[in-house]
C-alpha cells in the first residue's frame, strides 16, 4: 500500500463514473477531463472497434440509429452494469489513453463507481475491465457514497445525509453516516426508462416512430415532472408507423409529464421505502438535513418538487448534478486511507 501510494505521486491517477449513458473521468487536481457517451462503434458480429478502436463516445453517438447494415454503434453498459465485456474494456482503454493524453508511462490507480445493487460477478467484471484497461490498481466506491462526497455533504459526520441518483441505467437512494451506508435502495429504473416512456407515448398517441436520441431530446427539452409555470411545446420528427413516410408532429410538456408519470413515481416509490426503513433518529436528522439529487436524472424539471411534495422534506439539487460522481471518485481517490476497510474487501474479492 506504502509502495502503490509512493507511484501513485508520478501517475496520473483517476476516478470514473462508469455510467450506463456516460463515462466520466476526473483526474486528482484537475476535474473532470473527459464526458463522454458510453457509446462504441464496431463492426457488426465483431467486437472489433471502428477507426482504429477510436470510433468511442462521442464519435460513436453520433452514429446510432444511423449506421450501415456493417456497423453497429451499441451501448456496452446495461442498467449501469456491463452488459458486453470485451467492448466495456475497449471502451475504458480508449477513455483511461484520451484522459492521459500520453504524459505518463506509471499505470494509473482508478477509481470506479458501481450500483450499490449489483451483484459480486457484475462487480468482478467491472474490477477485471479497468485492470485489462491498463489500470494499475483497480478500486470500487458505491455510487451513492460517490454522489454524496461529490455533493460535499458531512457523510463522516454522526448526522444523516441523504442522497438520491437518478443515473440513465439505476436510481440510487441512500442515507449515509459516520462514512458508512446505513439504508440503501437502488433500482432499475432511470432516465433511460423516461426515454422509452416518451418514445412508447409518441409510437401509441401519435404512430410515430422515434430514435433514442429523439427522445432524449424531449426529455432535455421540454420534459417535467411537475407543471410548469409556462406549458412548452416541440416539433418531433419521427417515421410514420402507417405510411411508413417521413413525418414531424408538435407535443406540449403536458403529455409528456403523463407518458413520464410511471417512471417519475418509481423513483418516488424508492425514496420511500428508503425513509422507512431509517432508523428514528436518522429519519429525525433529514428534518432539518433534507435530500439531495445528483445525476442526470435530477435536471428533469420539477422532480425536486415531487419528491419533496412526496415526502414532506427539502429537496435539492446539487451543484453540476451530471459530474457528482466523477468528482465524488476523485475525492475517494485522494483519501484512500479512510476508506481502509472498504478497499480490503475489493482486494480480497479481486483475489478470491
């Protein structure tokens, strides 16, 4: 440990937000340098990646729902597990060189966030991903405690912080104290799933066939969770599921935030079932300490609003939502002493 500490001085050490839509990396002392999808391009029945394995992230998007029947641009991540092995660690090697931009040649320690609900085969994958992925050493943070140290709550404080992070892949809902999870929740329902919602809705109200992408767009768009002061609307374009023709349509925030409404209240639902489980006086602290939200989840208008009609308790949205967990990483990473007990156990399972 004394010696990996000693290299980590001339690396250039990482943590990642390993997320199901994007990749994060922040470097100690500089931030985050690198958002990226979590996107490859490679060439169909292969795992060989296009371009000479450059065609990652964001060159990789920009091809989805628009490649030849020889390309297939695909999503290695699955409701933030890894869903394909070999390209996962195609697509960290491409993000760990980009971040390093070629001005170390020590490995890097890394830091990578994982759902507090996956089981010890998915953490195993994403441990022996990062190590083929050129990491030196490879560590894993719950990606709950990640978003709360990002968002700069007390968490080693005998006090309870609560943080909910609704990610593309999983919802993660947790209280934490004294440096430690004491009631955790995570499911599998994200923004991912407000997509499919929005494009469902546009396929039944409309016969419209939109991408991913599109619907993404009205998510960001005009999406809420909550009525809005002002009611937006928006041109879509999409494939006519009769005439099989080209066609746009225009939708209001209105029934968006219905074709929203069950995804929206999953997330409501394990916020709940959360507070309940919460021992009396760490349920007594979040009286006066509220919720936080982190992710790109909690950029959906009004969500704060629900939640906090929902549970009775002052909801916020923490600083630049998408980057807390890369940040909260990075942090993990420069005090690796105090996470002593956790680390052990991630040795002990990279060598069981």
């Amino acid at each position: 440990m004394i010696f990996d500490s000693i290299l980590g001085l001339f690396s250039l050490d990482m943590g990642i937000d390993l997320g199901t839509c994007n990749t994060l990396v922040c470097v100690r002392g500089q931030g985050v340098v690198l958002n990226e999808p979590s996107v490859v391009a490679v060439k169909r029945g292969t795992n060989k990646v296009l371009q000479n394995g450059n065609a990652v992230g964001l060159v990789a998007k920009e091809m989805m729902g628009k490649t030849p029947g020889s390309i297939s641009a695909i999503r290695p991540m699955k409701d933030g597990v890894i869903a394909d092995f070999d390209i996962t660690e195609a697509m960290l090697s491409y993000f760990i060189r980009k971040a390093h931009r070629g001005r170390t040649l020590i490995k890097p320690r890394v830091v990578v966030s994982v759902p507090s609900g996956i089981t010890a085969v998915e953490r195993r994958a994403v441990l022996n991903s990062a190590e083929r992925a050129s990491a030196r050493r490879v560590y894993l943070v719950e990606e709950p405690m990640a978003a709360a140290i990002g968002a700069g709550l007390p968490i080693t404080e005998p006090t309870a912080s609560m943080i909910v992070d609704i990610g593309g892949g999983t919802t993660e809902v947790a209280i934490i104290s004294i440096a430690d999870i004491s009631v955790c929740e995570s499911i599998r329902v994200a923004g991912d799933d407000m997509d499919e919602a929005i494009a469902a809705h546009m396929k039944r109200t409309y016969n419209l066939m939109i991408g991913e992408q599109t619907a993404e767009r009205i998510k960001v768009g005009i999406g809420s969770a909550a009525p809005l002061p002002e009611e937006l609307t928006m041109d879509v374009r999409g494939r006519d599921m009769i005439s099989g023709l080209p066609r746009k349509t225009l939708i209001s925030s209105e029934e968006v935030r219905e074709a929203l409404r069950e995804p929206v209240g999953a997330i409501i639902d394990c916020v709940m079932r959360t507070l309940e489980k919460a021992e009396p006086e760490l349920a007594a602290d979040l009286v006066d300490n509220g919720i936080v939200l982190a992710g790109g989840g909690a950029l959906l208008r009004g969500i704060d609003v629900v939640i906090s009609n929902a549970t009775g308790l002052d909801v916020r949205v923490a600083d630049d939502p998408l980057t807390v967990v890369a940040r909260g990483t990075a942090v993990y990473l420069e005090h690796l002493d105090l996470w002593k007990d956790t680390l052990e156990s991630d040795e002990d399972s990279m060598l069981g």
